[in-house]
C-alpha cells in the first residue's frame, strides 16, 4: 500500500471536501443528463485518449442516430463506422459494436467489473467506470488523470517506466480511497478533478479542494510529479498517390481484417501503385503522431498510366471514388482534412 496518511486516515473529510466541489463543479455534460448504462458505455469508449471537447458533438449525433444498445447491435458496421469518423482510434467503434450486440443478446446487462472485461474493448479502467457509475460498484478508475493526482497527494518520487506500470502502482491506493463513498460519484469527481484542477501543467492548486492533503502542494512542487520516464519517439515517413481521374479519387480500403483501418479509406501509399516520389510532383508535407509515432507524410501526384491501371484493376482494395460520392465513404480523420484541403486548392 502506498504510503498516504492524511487521505487513508481523514478518509471522510477527503471524500467530503471532493464531493461536496463536484456537485458545484462538475462541468455539464450530455451523458451526466439522464445519465444511463448506454450513455456511461458510449461516452467512456469515446473518451478513451480523446479530450472531452472533441467528444462532445460526437456522442451527441450517435445518440441521436443509435439511441440504446439494441439500435447499435443492429446497425451495420458501415453506419457505425461513419459516425465514428474523426475520432480515431477506430478499433474503440469496432469493440463498441460487438460489445453492443454481446449485451443486447443478454437477458440483462453485466454488472461487475469481471464480467464487463470479458467484452469486447473493456479494460480495468472502462470496467471500474461502467460498473461504478451504473451500479454503484466499489471499483476505483485508475487513469493518467487519478495517476496524476494520487502521485501528487502522496509526493510519490519513484520513476515509473509507463503510465500503466504507475496505474498498476497506485490502484490499491485509489481502491482505499472510494471505499464506504458512493462509487459513482467518486470516481466522477477524481476524473473531473484531473481534467480540470489537477493538470498536468499549470495545476491550479488554489482552486483544489483536497490542497489541504497534497504533499506536492505542500511543497511547492506539484508539476514534478508523476516521475514518468519520457517516451521514446520513432520517426517515420510515408509517401501517399494523389491520383484523380474523370472525376474520380484512388483510395485504398483497409483491409475487413485489419487491426487500425479496417473499412476506413485513405490516400493510397506510392508503394501500392508501384510508384517513386518525385519532388517535382510534391503536392503536400503533413504530420501528425500517433501514440508512440511521429509521422511525416508526403503527397505525390501520380499520373495514371497503362501500367499503373492495371495494377489498380488487380488489386481489390484501390478504389476509385467519385469526387462527388466523398462524403459518403468513411475516411480516416486526417485524410478527410488533407483532401479537403488539395481538392480546394485546385479549385
């Protein structure tokens, strides 16, 4: 157990101070409305490495467009899809998907954290978080957010090699801390309070009303804390077909099968068309990151030849898209952006 006096020994006065601010502060949001199983389960597959704001008009259209599990398990996957899109990280839509029809099949949903991680996308933080808010289970949420806090109020020195190996460190702490609390509640306010007091930079300590228990307050010294060992950055570069053709744009389908594009569309890779970057056909440079990914990628124009639309005619994945049919096909976020953005600059 890690060592924290004043939150284990005044655990009433620490539960009060929190929850008494989170029923004042708590920001509103839509699946806090009414709240319900389905809302809890949607927005916490959302949320899952997204920010909040980016959520927001997201949950919004899938509540509207698939109201309750049954909707969802009913959907096809490309509607599901299509309504993800932008969000990233699309294995979350996919999972929710499955998880849907596993629950709508039920006579009634699961309610403990072992059974919600038996489903699809279900890890030990969406676990504690369905279970806790929904059914009031004792289940501690252990994310970057309460990491950053518990590392705060304990003044935790220890380097940790990852946050999942922190999470791992500081869950039996955050198992004590929710203890004889209303679960749900709990876990909402540590979740607030990270997103919105305890940040990572610039934690606005003035304003936190659990300073009183903060080591790292106390000593003036709250950013340095979690110590997490930097990550390692790989570089990497990718060379994309900008290929247009009576009207039409060469996409590539990701394979039904695959792990991170599975049904998306994007630019085609030069590699897939047999062809070589040219500096005199550089249309665009863009970059992005992805998890541990800093990645540079370059836009070519690519003139259709004989030989290359045979080898477009023998690949199943090269589509050719109507300009005016884009809208409709599910694109991953960042080449919708980049698209959008040639298709204007040629007028």
């Amino acid at each position: 157990m890690v060592n924290l006096p004043q939150p284990i020994s005044r655990r009433p006065a620490f539960q009060a101070a929190l929850h008494g601010w989170y029923r004042t502060a708590q920001r509103r949001l839509p699946w806090r409305e009414a709240p319900s199983l389905y809302k809890t389960v949607v927005s916490e597959f959302m949320l899952q490495q997204t920010q909040v704001v980016t959520v927001l008009p997201y949950f919004d259209r899938w509540l509207r467009e698939l109201p309750d599990f049954a909707a969802l398990a009913a959907a096809p996957e490309t509607k599901v899809m299509k309504l993800w899109e932008g969000l990233g990280y699309y294995s979350r839509a996919r999972n929710l998907h499955r998880l849907a029809q596993v629950v709508a099949a039920r006579p009634a949903p699961p309610r403990t954290p072992a059974e919600w991680r038996e489903l699809p996308g279900i890890g030990p933080y969406t676990a504690a978080a369905i279970t806790s808010i929904a059914f009031d289970e004792p289940a501690a949420c252990v994310d970057g957010n309460v990491v950053r806090i518990l590392a705060r109020l304990t003044g935790e020195g220890k380097t940790f090699r990852n946050g999942s190996e922190a999470a791992k460190h500081f869950t039996p702490l955050a198992g004590a801390l929710i203890q004889g609390s209303h679960p749900g509640t709990h876990n909402q306010a540590m979740m607030e309070l990270g997103a919105t007091v305890c940040l990572r930079q610039k934690p606005n300590c003035a304003a936190c009303p659990v300073a009183s228990f903060c080591v790292a307050r106390q000593g003036g010294t709250p950013e340095k804390f979690p110590c997490l060992q930097p990550k390692q950055i790989e570089q990497k570069s990718v060379a994309r077909a900008w290929c247009v053709q009576d009207g039409k744009l060469l996409l590539r389908r990701g394979h039904a099968q695959a792990r991170r594009l599975a049904g998306l569309h994007e630019l085609p890779e030069l590699s897939d068309l047999g062809a070589k970057p040219s500096p005199k056909t550089l249309l665009a440079t863009k970059r992005r990151t992805i998890t541990r990914y800093a990645i540079t990628e370059t836009i070519y124009a690519v003139k259709l030849t004989r030989a290359l639309k045979a080898r477009i005619a023998e690949d199943a994945s090269l589509e050719w898209v109507p300009l005016s049919e884009l809208e409709h096909v599910t694109l991953s976020g960042p080449h919708r952006r980049w698209i959008r953005e040639l298709l204007e600059s040629k007028g």
